[in-house]
C-alpha cells in the first residue's frame, strides 16, 4: 500500500507542483491519476520511486517512509512503465527484461529465464527474444516495457502515460491486457494519463488533479461519471458521462421480449402473425441469431414459405447478457436495422431483444440507484 | 624508378610502423584523458564550455608551432611528438564523448535510474555503451588526423613516413613522394577500417549501415 501524508512539491523558483496531497494506493488495486497537463499528476508518480524528492510531507510504502530507504534498492521493487518505454536499445529483448533480475544479483540464466516466461504474460512470442527494440512495433515495445517493469515481481507498478503513444487499437488492446495482467497479479498499480476515457477503463480508483496540484475527486470510476463532486470535474469527465456510466450497469437486468424472435424454419405466416415490424431470424438448431427480416417485405412471400427464404438485413452486433453492460445493449441497439439489440448468451444463441423502451426502462433504473449513491456523495463533494 | 620500391622495403616498413605508432597512440591518449572529461563535461554542464574553449584554442596552434614549444622539455623525441598529437586528438574526441553521452535518449536514463541502477553503474552500463559509436566516430578522426600529422614530426627529426617526401623533395624524386603520400593514406585508411569493423563488433544492436 502507498500513502501520501500531506505531501507537497514546491520547485525552487516558487512554482507548486503539487499541493498537499493526501492520497492512498490500496494494495492490489489500480489508482489512476488524471488530469489537465502541470496539474502535478507525472511529479506526484515520481515522488513514489524517488525520481522526485518531496519538498513537504511524508510517502509510506506498506508503512515504511520511503525517505528511509536507500533510492536504488527501493526501485528495484517498484516497477516502472513509461510512454516513451525507455527500453535499452543496446539490449535484446529478453536483456531487457531481466534487468532488474540482474541488479538484484540472480544468475544471468535464471534471469532470462524469468524474462522467457514474462514475454508470455504480456502475449509476445519466444521469437521475439532475441530481438533489439528497434526491431519492434511501438505496442510490442511498451508491451516489453510491462515485461521489464514485472520482471522481480515488484508489489507496486508506476505507470506514466504508458499507452499515450500508440495508436488507438493498440491503446484499446493494451489497456485490456493491463486488466488481465491486473487480475491476475493483484498489484498496486499508479497510472498517470490524460484521458479520462483511459482512467474510466484501467481504474479501480480515479484520482482527478485539478491545475497546480490539488485533488478534486478521489472516486471509483462511475461514482466520478454519476456523481461529479463539481463542474470542473463534470466538465472534465465530458458531456457524455450519461452514456458512458452505462459502461458500469451490467445488461443482465434488462428486460428481454422474445415476440419477434421466430427460427428460419417457421413459416412466413406465422411471423406476420406475430404483428411486430421486425422479425428476428434465428438458425433452428444452433439458435444463433441470422438477421432481421422486415415485417412489410415478408408479405410479398407465400404465407407457407419457410422464414430463411426472406431476405434478412444483417445484425449490426449483439450483446452478451451475462457479461456486457447496459452501453453496449443501447450500442447493439443504435445499430441495429430494427432499433432493437439482440441479447445472446455465452454461446451466442439468442435469449431476446431489448427495444428502446425497454432499455430507457432500465436506464432509468440504474440512474434512480446512481441518484441516492450520487445525493450521499454530492453532499461530500459540495464542500467548497 | 619503380625498382627503388623493393630496393627500400624494409626502410618503408620501418618508416610505416612508426607512423603508425604516432598515429595511434596519441589518439588513444586522446581517448583515455577525453572520458574522464566528457563524463565530467556531460555530468556538470557548467564544466565543459570552459574545457571546451582551451581544448579549441590548443587545436587551433600550428602543429609545428607545438613541438617547437614542447621541443625544450622534451628534445628532438618521439614524446614530443606523441604529447603534440595528444593534444589535437583530445580535441575532436572530448566533443564526441559528450556528444556521445548526451546523446542517450532522456527516457533511456530515467528508466535505468528508476529501476535501480546506480549512477556508475548507469554509467558503465547503459550510457557508456550506447555513447560507443559517437564516440568512436571521434577516435577515427583522431587515428586518421594524428597519422597524417605525424609526417610533420620529420620536420623535428622524429621518424615517419613524412621522411619519404621530404628525402624524395630534396633529391627531386618523385616515386618516393608518392610512395610517402600513398603510404600514409592507405595506413589512415586501414586503421579507419579497423575502427569501423570495432565499432560493429562492440554495437551488435545498430542495423548493418
């Protein structure tokens, strides 16, 4: 666990690069910290490792003042990512990786054998081993620079803005493998980014700085988007928080209807029988989802024609009932040619459809719930 | 006239490898009292522009205008000679060896220090090595520099290849001009390989350029 007691970092032409700060890093949790840039979120991160001295105040790891330990031992049981990865590039892959190993004294085989299986935690292959870091993609690099910083199994990781410099997708893959890795391994993590969208997704907890190195809201992520402790943070979460809280309500309480969900095997009478605009199509035996038939288009087929003969336009996607969250049904649903998401279960066969009445009905839902968490919090936050 | 080649042989080898010696050990003198420099220089900036402007001015003495100088201390020697090219191999490798160590990318060095590397070892094992090819760069210019101006030593007596084109100058013979001017290029030339091939030898992780 890390604690900051008060902690402050004043430069010596006067400027204050953090202020005050008080903040703790349970262990086995991800604490983001998130703001505008020179809001002392990188100075406050550094001060962890000792790369920055605070000028006032006091940081704890697991107890122990930092002050108190010898900066280079204490480092090589801090892991430590940065954007620009920081890889040595007179190093293999695999060098790389068990640096810290090596400082700690193992025996160089041992160390790159530790470094061999780290390469599999991250998802590289052995290949790559052997390898220079120029010879790399900007994700495998940051992916190796994970690697590094877990190599001696430190208990806390320091990551600062380590997906910032790759594009999109690899961010987006890159933050789902931190998760993973997180799952599994249960380290302190302390994240430093400029995307709120980035906090939202990889923390446990958002730390949102405002300028000059104050905190405005210490808050799991959707209590942040649900309940705001004031305009800059609202400001800062963006317009759209509405849907994006809908990232932490689980689908799994909406209410399906299955009326317009006939298999291709059913007659085409019987689906206009069942007076719904749209008729979902599903395979007969897998009950996988085949597409959506337009009720006004079926008519033109004989009325004891099998449902698979109709032209069907294609799904758009669906949602995992057990597994997604209510933003990817009302997604599935904006998508959709019919207005409507599929549900499916974990084997992709169709358990119903949601229209947007229903999904309105359980977002009103979920924001009643997020109402009474956001009125106890309001009170906390509205303190001036 | 070609005939005087085999006829001198032996002079032309003895003459060869004493070029070499003034060409390559100064430079490796240079070496030597340049790191500890540039390691200061690229450590504390405010040391270096001081360092720097002698080093310039000393570079910018006339190379004989320097034995002269040295010639009272140390006579009509070797040393006087070695301790001249020092100083001008000094001067194009102490940039290089800052240039080289401030050259290691900033992240570089922040993530070795953040994993726990000492500032030695940091040092030694991180910036040292990845500085290699600048400077190198600077020690091939100082070999090539020092063995070209070692021939200006024969102007105070110490023997060189510069013996052959002064001797073939005043006897008005052109083969042994050439043999002097041909003989120190390809000397320059195969210990600027050398360096090259160490050079790739010591940075496996540079692509073949």
């Amino acid at each position: 666990m890390i604690t900051f007691e008060a902690v402050t970092k004043r430069y010596p032409d006067g400027t204050v690069a953090v202020d005050c700060l008080d903040l703790e890093v349970p262990a086995g949790q991800t604490v983001v910290l998130v703001g505008p840039s020179g809001c002392g979120k990188t100075t406050s991160l550094r001060m962890i490792n000792r790369l920055v001295e605070p000028s006032a105040g006091t940081i704890r790891l697991d107890g122990t003042d930092i002050r108190t330990r010898n900066p280079a031992q204490l480092r090589r049981g801090i892991g430590y990512v940065i954007q620009q990865t920081g890889l040595f590039p007179h190093r293999t892959v695999e060098d790389n990786i068990a640096t810290v190993p090596v400082l700690t004294g193992w025996p160089r085989k041992k160390a790159r054998e530790r470094a061999r299986e780290l390469l599999t935690l991250v998802g590289l292959g052995q290949e790559l081993a052997r390898r220079y870091p120029h010879q790399l993609s900007g994700g495998q690099q940051q992916r190796v620079g994970v690697a590094r910083a877990l190599a001696a199994d430190p208990p806390v990781l320091l990551m600062d803005e380590p997906f910032s410099a790759v594009d999109p997708i690899v961010r987006a893959s890159l933050q789902d493998q931190l998760l993973s890795l997180q799952a599994e391994l249960h380290k302190a993590i302390v994240l430093v980014t400029h995307d709120i969208e980035e906090a939202i997704k990889v923390g446990d907890l958002v730390a949102l700085f405002r300028p000059h190195g104050t905190l405005a809201q210490l808050a799991p992520p959707e209590e942040l988007l649900a309940a705001p402790a004031d305009d800059y943070v609202a400001g800062f979460v963006g317009f759209d928080r509405g849907i994006r809280r809908l990232s932490f309500v689980r689908a799994s309480g909406l209410a399906l209807g299955t009326g317009p969900v006939l298999p291709a095997d059913a007659t085409v009478a019987k689906a206009l029988a069942a007076g719904e605009p749209w008729i979902l199509i599903t395979d007969p035996r897998a009950g996988t989802p085949r597409g959506w038939a337009d009720a006004a288009k079926l008519t033109a087929l004989p009325g004891d024609a099998p449902l698979g003969r109709a032209a069907a336009e294609p799904l758009g996607h669906t949602f995992t009932v057990g597994t997604d969250s209510l933003r990817a049904a009302l997604d599935a649903a904006v998508l959709s040619p019919a207005g409507q998401a599929v549900g499916v279960d974990d084997d992709g066969r169709v358990l119903g459809v949601a229209t947007f009445d229903r999904l309105r009905a359980a977002i009103q839902a979920a924001d009643k719930s997020a109402g009474q968490a956001g009125a106890v919090d309001g009170q906390a936050g509205s303190r001036p | 006239m070609w005939s005087w080649i085999p006829g001198n042989a032996s002079l032309i080898w003895q003459l060869t490898w004493e070029n070499l010696k003034l060409g390559v050990l100064p430079a490796l003198y240079g070496l030597v009292i340049s790191l500890p420099l540039g390691i200061i220089a690229a450590r504390w900036r405010w040391f270096y522009p001081p360092v720097l402007t002698v080093v310039n001015i000393l570079y910018a003495v006339p190379s004989l205008a320097l034995f002269v100088a040295l010639i009272p201390k140390f006579g009509l020697t070797d040393t006087t000679v070695i301790i001249a090219l020092t100083v001008f191999s000094l001067c194009v490798i102490l940039p290089n060896v800052v240039a080289g160590l401030r050259g290691v990318p900033p992240a570089v060095t922040q993530a070795a220090t953040a994993m726990g590397y000492g500032q030695l070892r940091r040092l030694a094992f991180v910036e040292l090595p990845l500085a290699v090819p600048v400077i190198i760069a600077g020690l091939r210019v100082g070999v090539v520099s020092s063995i070209s101006l070692a021939s200006v030593g024969q102007l105070i007596g110490v023997s060189s290849l510069g013996y052959l084109f002064i001797d073939g100058l005043q006897r008005s013979f052109p083969t042994e001009i050439y043999v002097g001017i041909a003989g120190v290029i390809v000397l320059a030339l195969v210990c600027d390989l050398i360096l090259v091939a160490v050079r790739r030898s010591l940075t496996p992780w540079l692509a073949r350029t």
